[in-house]
C-alpha cells in the first residue's frame, strides 16, 4: 500500500527509499497510534508528511544548482569571434537590462559574492541571485541554449 501511495507522486528512482524512510517513521511514532482509532489515515498521514519532506529537499536542491559562467564564456567567445571588432559584448547582451549586465559583471567577472553585490547595488542577496539568473535566461534564449 505504501509503495502504491508513494509510487504515484514520485518517481520510480527515489520511491523505494521514501518508502523506508516512511517504515522507519511509522515505527519511531508507534506509540503515537491510538488501538481506538482506524490505522489507516494514521499510516497516511504519516507517509504523506515524508513523501513531503521529500519532495521539499529534491525541489531545494534544484533551485540551488547553478549554471557555470564558463559555459557563457565559451559561448560568447564563439560569436565574438564570428562578429566583427567594431560589434562589443554590450552588442551581443542587447535586451539585458544595464542592472543586470552590471551584477554579471560584478559577480561573474570580479569575482563579488551576491551579498557584496547587494550592498553596493543597495539590493537583498536573494533579489541580485534573481537578477542574476534572470539575465543568464535572456543570455540563454538569445543563443538558443
């Protein structure tokens, strides 16, 4: 039942060790059952709070995956090469916001952490993280990458 219950909100790869994950909390909170009560929306709840957990730390680990400005670079590199001298990079960035290429400049070319960047743009981290990643996506789209 369990495996049916995880196995339709998560994929295959990741259901068997939530599954246990599920088996292990059930028999820490055993004593937590009430012998009066139907077991199965006790066993549900508890499944449903892991498979939670779950999907939480899967989607925190994906926000946190970052792209590698090398990658750019070397896209960059390619077209700078093919366009000619007169054509600057401000030219390929065309339709970045100034803010924008501003924080890439200062975080990928200087080297700032997104916290040094914020207080001499006089923004909150997360908000030059947003930025940041908000102009790496019109970087992307405009190279079809």
């Amino acid at each position: 039942m369990l495996r049916r219950m995880v196995g339709r909100k998560l994929a295959s790869s990741d259901a068997e060790d939530v599954v246990q994950e599920i088996l292990i909390s059930i028999h820490k909170a055993r004593h937590t059952f009430d012998g009066e009560r139907p077991i199965m929306p006790w066993l549900a709840s508890i499944a449903n709070f892991r498979i939670t957990d779950h999907l939480r730390k899967h989607y925190a680990q994906m926000r946190h995956q970052t792209s590698d400005i090398a990658d750019y670079e070397n896209i960059l590199s390619d077209v700078t090469n093919d366009t000619p001298e007169s054509e600057s990079l401000d030219e390929l960035l065309e339709g970045v916001p100034e803010k924008d290429k501003k924080i890439l400049n200062l975080m990928h070319v200087e080297g700032y952490t997104a916290k040094e960047v914020g207080k001499q743009m006089n923004m909150n981290e997360s908000a030059v993280k947003v930025a940041a990643h908000r102009a790496i996506k019109k970087i992307r789209e405009k190279f079809g990458t």
